[in-house]
C-alpha cells in the first residue's frame, strides 16, 4: 500500500463532509440536527463504525460522545490507543427518530457516504461496533455473537481490509458481564494491528477454535482466526480468513 498523504486526506474528508452537510437522501433528514460525519485521525489504520447517532451526537455533531462514547474512549485507552489515533464513524449519519434502528433504505442511502470515508482513510482494519455495522461491511447475516472477535478480510470501497466485528460499547451499559467481552476483543483487536504492521502473513495451517455461547457473550467455533477464537498471551496470532 502507498504512503498515505496526511494533507491530502484530512482535506478530502473535509470536502466529503462539507458534500454531504445538507443531505436528503433519506427521510432522517427531517429529524436531525446536523449531520454526523465522523472524527479522529485522516489516515487511522484502526475505522471504528457504529450504528447511527444518537441524542447527544445529534446535537454535538460528533459520533460515540454520550456514555457508549466514554466506554469506547475507555476501550481505546486499554489498548494504548486514544481517539486521535483511530477515525470514528457510523452507518447513518443522521439520528434515527427516538434512537430506533436504522431502516433499509436508510442504509442504503447513506452507506455510499460511509464508503466515501473509507475510500479516502484506506484503514488496514475496520472495527464493526454492533450488528447493523456489521452487517453491513461484513456482508453477513451471522448475529453478531457468532462473529465478534473474529477477523474477516474483505474488500471495502475497492481497498483490500480487514473487518473486526466486536459487540457495540452500549451493549456493555446494559449488561455489564459485556464489558469483559469487549476488553477481551480489544485486546485481540489490539493483536491484529500488531500482526498486520508487523506484516504476517494473511493465512495459515492451523485451526484455533472457540466455544458458542449466548448473545451477551462468547464466540463460536470457527476454523483459525486473527485475534479470534482462543485467546492466548504469546505474541503469535494465527490468522485464517475467511471465517465466515
């Protein structure tokens, strides 16, 4: 991959989100305050993508800034890392009515916006918060209990990357046994920018596999992964994808 341009890109996403600031490609328009572009370093190796904004978002113009914000920040800090260094994002860029799921042609609208961002960032690993992101950029019907800290490599916006779904930090407000769920997949998200810096190979012999649980927690059984299945303390990272 190509050196990336700090200048160049800062000044592409200000172009993107000065495009978009009165966007009506969708009915959320009519309820929003401002469009909720995104935030945090042009050229991040580490996207992190939510759902939607919410309340304070809305108001504040910036994503993940109410409490699901400060655990994410929180995250961020566990793995040595703080919102300057990593870019943050969501699916929809307009708050949904009273927070409800974003719908279909909602996500169909805005999505282009979303791989607008990511053509111009070119991050080495997307980091799926919840569901709907997943999803999405996973191109998966899988619940994200069956995916979350388990690597995916795909192509984005025409970039070659590697999707890393985890559960989203609101999850963890309302029940907390998610909490240590989320650590555990930032500690290995942690070890999948580290691998692919280090520039490992992207597949290997191997299978590590992990055990199924329930929503709130656990991961099932899958064939290798990049800081997926089992987690270990040594420095190696077995990395097999696709994993689903």
């Amino acid at each position: 991959m190509e050196p990336k341009d700090a200048v160049a890109a800062t000044e592409a996403l200000g172009a993107l989100a000065e495009a978009i600031k009165d966007c009506r490609r969708c009915g959320l328009c009519e309820g929003r305050t401002q469009v909720v572009f995104g935030v945090g370093s042009a050229t991040a190796d580490l996207v992190f993508i939510g759902e939607g904004p919410g309340y304070h978002e809305d108001r504040l113009g910036e994503p993940f800034v109410g409490q699901a914000g400060k655990l994410l920040t929180e995250l961020l800090a566990g793995i040595g890392l703080t919102r300057a260094d990593v870019y943050i994002a969501n699916v929809v860029k307009c708050r949904p009515p009273e927070n409800r799921d974003p719908l279909p042609d909602e996500i169909e609208a805005c999505s282009p916006h979303l791989m607008d961002q990511l053509a111009v960032i070119r991050p080495r690993v997307v980091c799926t918060l919840g569901r709907f992101a997943t999803r999405l950029l996973a191109d998966t019907e899988l619940s994200i209990t069956a995916v979350h800290g388990k690597a995916k490599d795909v192509t984005l916006a025409g970039l070659k990357t590697t999707v890393f779904p985890v559960f989203h930090p609101a999850a963890a407000l309302y029940t907390p046994s998610n909490r240590k769920v989320l650590e555990e997949d930032f500690a290995k998200l942690r070890r999948l920018l580290t691998e692919d810096s280090a520039g490992e190979p992207q597949g290997g012999e191997g299978p590590s596999t992990g055990p199924a649980d329930d929503e709130d927690a656990g991961a099932d059984r899958v064939q290798g992964a990049a800081g997926g299945g089992v987690f270990r303390p040594d420095t190696h990272v077995e990395r097999q994808l696709p994993l689903w």
